[in-house]
C-alpha cells in the first residue's frame, strides 16, 4: 500500500491516518445521507441506496420478467429491442434470438404469452407470472447456462463491446454487408476497447502501488455485472480511469525499457 505506519522515513503516524480513515469515511457516507434524507422527504420511505432495478417505492419490480429477460437476454441488442420496450410498447417475437426457444413448444408458449401481453401492454400480476413459470422452465432445463454460461456472455459483452450505442450507428455493426462504413469504425472502436484493456492488464501485472484494491475492484465489479439481466457497457466506464492509468503504467515501463536498451547498444558500440 501506498501509506505506511511506523517512524521510519516517509511514515505516516497511526494518529493521522485514523484521522484520514475517519474523513474518508465521512466523505463516503454524506452523499448516501442526503440520498436517503431525500428519499424519506419525496416517497416518505427509508432507502439509503438506489432499488437494484430502479424503481419507485411501491412500484412492481415484476420478478418473473425479470427472470425470463435473464434466461435468454445476452447482448445490448436485446436490451435495446426488448428489454426497454416492456412493459409500454409491444413484445415482438420475431425479434426474439433463437436462443430464447429451447423447444417448438417453447415458442408456441412464448408468442402466446407475447399475445396476450401485447393487448394490455402491461406486465400484471398474471402476465407476470407466466414469464417466471417460463423462466423457471428454461432455467430448470438448463441450469449451467442460465448461472454460468449467459452471465459470463453478459459480462463479456460489457466489457468488450465497441461503445458505439450513443452513435448512429446500427445495433448490428457487425454486419458488414449492411454497412461497409460503420462496420470498420465499430471495429476499430472495438480494436481500441481491446488496447485500453490490454494496456490495463499489463500495467496490473507489473504490481504497481495500490494494485491489489483495484484488482479487487476488477474482480468483484465483474461479479457483480455477472448479475445484470440486460447488458449496457456503460456499467464498465467505472473501471476505464484505472485502467487508463495501469496503461500509463504499462507504457512507462515498455518506453523505459527500450529506451534502455537503445541507449545499451549505443555505448556496446561506441567502446567497439
């Protein structure tokens, strides 16, 4: 760590840093008083910290939309198209991935389902319901999928996704055939993602100071997105100034080292 106790050069007293734990902490937990203090004012509810799915006091989470949304949903195109559409708009199952089907039946099941949402368009406790008896189903049928292969697949397309979604450009970048253009800037926004990340990782490798907490802080905020039903990428931007400085770290490290090497062979060379 960086801060160090003892009296030896460079020291911190154990009085002082209980004093800047102390501030620290204080720092922390004022804006979460005021959070809550304006909650209790506005919904005249005591909630220190933001609802998990953003809702207001007494407003239907719906669970088993929710549950359906994660047995399936993978990338923010399905975020975009489906997942922020409902309740309010329509359901459109041939907008669904095929992934979202694990059986003819299924899909029979699901456009119904669709259908009867789609007259109301509202998730009531009945319509509710049928998505968390169809999320049970598919989540039962196929268990490491739905606890370990799709979070990993959300996680992964948080992190390594081209942050083009609040550029006009289409969802399916990738399709080069539809869009020569914004294919290549999408994957050379992808390219660049990739560089950030690997500059990062390096830079982590080399153990600079305070590189433990913020592994920690890699390690428990992908967990953490491993819990998200609809990716968005911008749940990653948290880790992007740490990252950026581990790269400075990284091409600190790579610049010294050829610039030593350069100045090695130049000497090798002026005593031959």
């Amino acid at each position: 760590m960086g801060l160090r106790r003892g009296d030896g050069a460079g020291a911190i007293s154990t009085r002082k840093l209980a004093r800047m734990a102390v501030v620290c902490l204080l720092l922390a937990l004022t804006p979460f008083a005021i959070w809550t203090w304006r909650n209790e004012r506005v919904f005249h509810a005591f909630v220190p910290l933001a609802p998990r799915l953003a809702t207001d006091p007494g407003e239907d989470p719906h669970p088993g939309w929710e549950r359906w949304m994660k047995s399936w949903c993978l990338d923010f195109v399905s975020t975009y198209e489906i997942y922020w559409n409902v309740p309010g708009d329509t359901l459109d199952v041939s907008a669904l991935p095929a992934r979202a089907f694990d059986s003819p039946a299924q899909y029979e099941e699901t456009a119904k389902l669709a259908s009867d949402y789609n007259q109301v368009q509202d998730l009531t406790p009945g319509i509710d319901a049928r998505f968390g008896k169809l999320a049970d189903e598919r989540i039962n049928a196929h268990p490491l999928r739905s606890y370990l292969w799709l979070p990993l697949g959300r996680m992964a397309d948080m992190w390594l996704r081209p942050r083009v979604e609040n550029l006009p450009i289409d969802l399916d970048w990738w399709v080069y055939s539809h869009h020569n253009a914004e294919t290549r800037f999408s994957w050379a926004y992808a390219g660049l993602n990739a560089l950030y990340l690997l500059l990062g990782f390096a830079g982590l490798w080399l153990r600079p100071r305070f590189w433990l907490p913020m592994l920690a802080y890699f390690v428990l905020r992908s967990a953490m997105l491993m819990t998200v039903e609809a990716p968005e990428a911008r749940y990653t931007l948290e880790c992007f100034p740490m990252l950026f400085a581990l790269g400075g770290v990284a091409l600190y490290r790579l610049t010294y080292t050829v610039c030593l090497f350069v100045l090695r062979a130049k000497a090798s060379a002026g005593r031959d």
